[in-house]
C-alpha cells in the first residue's frame, strides 16, 4: 500500500512589486557612492539616523502607544554619551551602548507610572516630559551647556580609528541600522512579538489571557527608549555639537510624521518614512515659509488614502491585482 508524504507548501518567491521595491531600495543605499557627493552622503546618513530612531518609537507603538517624549530619549543617549567621552575620557564604543542603557533606564524607572494612562493622557504627559527635559537642560549649563550647547564634540571613534569622512560615517550608520532592524525582526516574529500585538489589539483581552498588560508595555517602552538613545549617541558625534533645543518638540513630531508616514505597525514603516521625509526639506528650500503647511498636506493625504502609511502600498497593489483577477 503507498502512502502520500505530504510535504509543506513552499513561501511564494518574491512577488514582481516586491523584487523591484528591493532593487529601488538597493539602489537609494548605493545612490551616494554613485554620486559621490557629500551632501548625498549627508543626506542618507541623516536617513539612516532618523530611520533608527523611529524604529525606537515603531516598537512603542506596537504596544498601542504613541510617544511624543521621544526626542527626549534620543537627548538624554546624546548627552550621555558625549559627556562620558568628553569629561570621563570614556572611548565611543563605551559611551554609544552608555547612552542607549541610560535613555531605557530613564524610559524603565517613569514607565510604571507613566503607562497606567491610556490614549491621549499618555500623548500629553509625554509631550510635558519632553518640554521638562528641554527646560531642565536649559537650567544646568554646566552639564548640558545650556543654551550656547556643547561643540566640538569629538567624531565616532572605533578603537582609534577616527570616521574622519562622510563615507565611512555612512558605512557605520548603515550597520547600526542593519543591526537594530535585525533586533526588530526578531522582537516582531518572537514571542515578545506576539504578546506586543495581543496588547496593541485589546489590552484587558491580553491580560485576561494571562499577558501582564502593563509590564509588556513598558519593556516596548524601554526597548524604544533605549533604541532612541542609540541613535541620539550617533548623531550628537556626527553632527559634532548638541543643545538642549536641538531635542525639543519638533523633533518628537518630526519622528511621529516619519512614523505614521511609513506605517505605524508596518515592519518597514520606520525606514520608508525616513527615506520619504528626511531630504524633504532640502527639496522645499525655495518653498521654505511653506514647509510645514506641505508637510501636514502630505500627512493628511496619507492618512487619509494609505492608512497603513507607505509601505502598505505593495500590499493594496497585490490585493488589487488579485480583486481584478
């Protein structure tokens, strides 16, 4: 008597939406070597930093929370970092995990209390912790610098070897992104995965099941917080000077647009709306007084025709081609 072994179904390869938006993607990562500008190389490390640090608030979100206090975190990795390479002596490979332990040890001890709230009471406490962190800064000149800031800060250093060049900034930034994009795979198809989208889809549901609603919420908390630090680290060496306006409002906004832009539960979303959003500025420089008023159109037209942000775009095309079918 035969019997039939029955074996799995193979994962499709990948789709011809899939397969092009991969070569545009490798493409735009190659695009400064291509060039062989430095402004190209500026512009996609600043991607590469933005799209780190909204990975931060991505893993947040993914717990149905949404951070307006994020800049804050990425302030508190920046000046924990620089001030442990400039006043300790401390190399950068100590201060950079420095200050993404310290901006999730921050984000560990006010979770608790913060994430007992829900909706909009969480947004408006962590916009008024974003505006203490400024103001705070601002009284302590002598840390922080106060308003003059801190310059001169020295570059990223890998066991003494300076990235004195744009291009080998880059090739770091990209890695750090390569690697918390790694984090994020793994954190989104583990069991922290699942628990954080049992929470994000009905919190006292998760918990009747037996998932601590509100521990779950502020490990994605502290995840992102410390991811945001992460970030903040690279870009105060980068740039080469930090104050405390450099974190203020507009950059937690700015982190949020990037965020809803991409796709706020989309595994891509951090990236894309870093790609789409960080060179439009240079792009509106002769449309400057309107800058803002573009930018709310374009979140607006977003919000209101791609709800799940850029990158569910290859999504809706698959599930047109398959209605027309």
């Amino acid at each position: 008597m035969s019997s039939a072994v029955s074996t799995p179904a193979r994962r499709p390869a990948l789709t011809p939406v899939q397969g092009i938006l991969l070569l545009l993607l490798a493409a735009l990562v190659a695009l400064p070597w291509i060039t062989g500008s430095i402004f190209h190389f500026h512009i996609a490390i600043m991607v590469c930093l933005g799209a780190i640090a909204t990975s931060g608030l991505a893993v947040v979100a993914w717990v149905g929370q949404l951070s307006l206090a994020h800049a804050a975190f990425v302030g508190i990795g920046a000046y924990s970092s620089v001030l442990l390479v400039t006043r300790l002596g401390m190399p950068f490979v100590i201060g950079l995990p420095a200050g993404a332990l310290m901006a999730g040890a921050v984000a560990w001890v006010i979770g608790t209390p913060l994430l007992r709230l829900r909706g909009i009471y969480f947004v408006l406490i962590t916009f008024a912790l974003n505006e203490l962190f400024r103001l705070v800064m601002l009284e302590f000149p002598a840390v922080s610098g106060g308003s003059s800031g801190i310059a001169a800060v020295p570059k990223i250093s890998l066991f003494g070897f300076v990235l004195q060049r744009q291009p080998q900034v880059y090739v770091f930034t990209l890695i750090c992104l390569a690697a918390v994009l790694v984090l994020l795979w793994l954190i989104r198809h583990g069991q922290l995965g699942r628990r954080f989208a049992a929470v994000e889809e009905n919190a006292a549901l998760a918990e009747s099941s037996g998932i601590p609603a509100a521990k779950t919420q502020n490990l994605a908390f502290v995840i992102g917080s410390a991811i945001a630090g992460f970030a903040g680290a690279i870009m105060a060496h980068y740039v080469g000077f930090i104050s405390p306006e450099t974190f203020g409002f507009q950059l937690s906004v700015s982190y949020v647009v990037m965020l809803v832009t991409g796709g706020r539960l989309a595994f891509w979303g951090p990236l894309v709306g870093a790609i789409f959003l960080v060179p439009l500025p240079e792009f509106l420089r002769s449309a400057l007084e309107f800058q803002h008023i573009i930018y709310g159109l374009v979140l607006i037209l977003i919000l209101r025709f791609l709800p799940q942000g850029l990158a569910g775009v290859p999504a809706q095309i698959a599930r047109l081609r398959g209605g027309a079918s």
